[in-house]
C-alpha cells in the first residue's frame, strides 16, 4: 500500500449510528485510566499491505515534540508499520464498531504523526466496506506528547457535520489511534491551533484529556484489537482484545481460502455479562500455503446457544515454519 492514501470525498455514515450515542456516552464522562451475522468477508487487500502487530516497530520518545519516535531501519522494505482505526458495519445492518487496520507507511521516525495522517485520509479503496466518521479534508497541523497526553491539533473540519453520535465516533478514531504508542495516554484535542472543550453543535465534551477506557463504547462486544483487519496472522496466531459477553466466555475461529474452519479455540475473558474483560489466547493452525483468511469470533446465546455477536474480517495466513 502506498501512502499518502486517496482523501475520499463521500463517506457513508455507518448503520446503526443512532445506537452508538448511548455506547459511546462514556467519552463524555471519563478522562482517567489507560456484532452481528456474519456476511461476506471484504475482499482482501494486497499481500503487502500489512505488517504483523507481534513484530511492528516500537516506538520511543525521543523528538523533542515528545512523539513517539522509530529508530531507523536497515531492513529492504523501507517502511514503517503503524495502525488505524476504522469502523466496521455489521453484515447484518446493525451498529458499526471499531476494528483495527495495519498501515505500512514510507520509513519514518515521526511514527505518531504518520498514524494520525493515515488515520484522516480514511478508508483505503482496497479496505473494502470499512468507514470513518471523520470529515474528508481534516488536516493534521500538529502533535506534541508531554507527560502522557497527546495534544493533537487538527483543521476544524474535524468537527464538520453529524449529529454527537458521529462526534463520539471520530473522537474514539482519535483516541483509540494516537494512544497505540506507549508514550501516550490521553488525547488532547486542539482545532485550528485552540484548544476546544467540546465539539458540534450539540457540545460534544471533549475535556482535558480523553482515554481509551473512555472511548469503550465504540467497541462490539468483542473487539479484537489483534491482528489487524487484513493484517498477518501466523501461526500459532496471536488474538488479544476487550470481550463483555455473557459469562465472559466466546469462540475464536480461523477459516481458509475456502471458509472452511481450520481452527477453533474457546475464549474466556477476565470479565463478562456487564463488564468489559481482556483476553489473550493463542491459536494454532495449518495451511499448505500462504493465503488469505478469515478470523472469526461469536459468542452463544444463553437463550438457544445461537452464534450472536459475530465480527470477522479478513487475514493473512501463513505455513508453519
């Protein structure tokens, strides 16, 4: 993938978007501490467009803006590897929740501000069916990290248009993308070089500093914060995320080429059935050779033991070895 990536001009509100006011009411009211059927998977973007999330850079301050830096790389591919967050439309016409997407971007040091850019210029043409709440023609004029709080300024066409619900979404894009870094535990926002205290026109609150515990309610169910939509997935293959599930316990899957299930794993969170609980859980499997595949997740309904709350979305598969 090449960047910078195209601005698209259109970008559809995702479904649902009424629903996510009340998930993500929390981003007005906490600044402290750190899905569907299942429908066609998207069609996979390129083989080079992701780098693994286990083997991703890792930054460190050292600019004098405080933004996280990269140590140059001596490696062929001369590029950098940094995150985004998009949102994904359930398949069945239901809410859209966050996922995170794997940009490779040009060789940098200044590997905040390269999220931050990719992270504006939206939904690449290959990231097929994935969405962002945020304004076409938002620019990054700045960013700057001093003990722990990210102060990212932005054009103020950031808060162009939407109702709050699509306000609370940009903000958790926001949030959830420049708080990857170690270096960064909140985020706050500056328009036009002013420091803003909410946004839109319903005042959307914006504080002294958001976080990602208060940006959860853009999250499904179960949010898989790895791998990356289309990102590498080798194996045994490394899934971590936030779950709120019913007795905190759901179903990790891995499909072939072919959606035909190739792995599975039971899923237990630290926390479920009203609170939002971490999971981390390896899961092995085997394919003849590389290809493109699906990582799905779901839990049981406690009525009927149904498959609820489906998210999946496209990954790399890999050989052993």
């Amino acid at each position: 993938m090449t960047s910078p990536l195209p601005r698209h001009d259109t970008r559809p509100s995702p479904p649902g978007v009424a629903a996510l006011v009340a998930g993500l009411i929390g981003l007005v009211a906490a600044c402290s501490g750190s899905v569907g059927v299942a429908g066609p998977v998207p069609t996979p973007p390129t083989a080079a467009a992701s780098a693994s999330p286990a083997t991703a850079p890792v930054a460190s301050p050292t600019a004098a803006s405080g933004e996280p830096t990269m140590a140059a790389s001596a490696s062929a591919a001369a590029t950098t590897a940094v995150r985004i967050y998009l949102f994904q439309p359930d398949s069945a016409g239901g809410d859209a929740h966050l996922v995170p997407v794997m940009r490779s971007v040009p060789l940098t040091r200044a590997v905040a501000t390269a999220a931050l850019r990719e992270l504006l210029a939206g939904p690449a043409p290959d990231e097929n069916g994935l969405l962002t709440m945020i304004p076409a023609g938002s620019q990054l004029l700045g960013i700057t990290v001093d003990g722990g709080i990210a102060s990212v300024d932005l054009t103020g066409t950031f808060e162009s248009g939407g109702g709050s619900a699509s306000m609370l979404g940009r903000l958790a894009q926001l949030v959830y993308t420049a708080t990857q870094f170690p270096t960064v535990d909140a985020v706050r926002l500056r328009l036009d070089g002013k420091p803003v205290e909410s946004i839109g026109g319903e005042g959307v609150i914006v504080g002294a500093g958001l976080r990602r515990t208060a940006a959860t309610g853009s999250l499904g169910p179960i949010f898989v914060d790895q791998p990356t939509w289309g990102g590498a997935f080798p194996t045994p293959g490394r899934v971590t995320g936030l779950a709120n599930v019913f007795e905190a316990q759901f179903q990790v899957q891995v499909l072939d080429s072919q959606r035909r299930v190739i792995a599975e794993a039971p899923v237990r969170a630290s926390c479920g059935t009203g609170c939002l609980g971490t999971f981390d859980v390896m899961v092995p499997y085997s394919v003849a050779a590389a290809q493109w595949g699906t990582l799905r997740v779901f839990d049981a309904s406690p009525k009927d033991g149904a498959p609820i709350d489906i998210r999946e979305y496209p990954v790399r598969l890999t050989p052993a070895g």
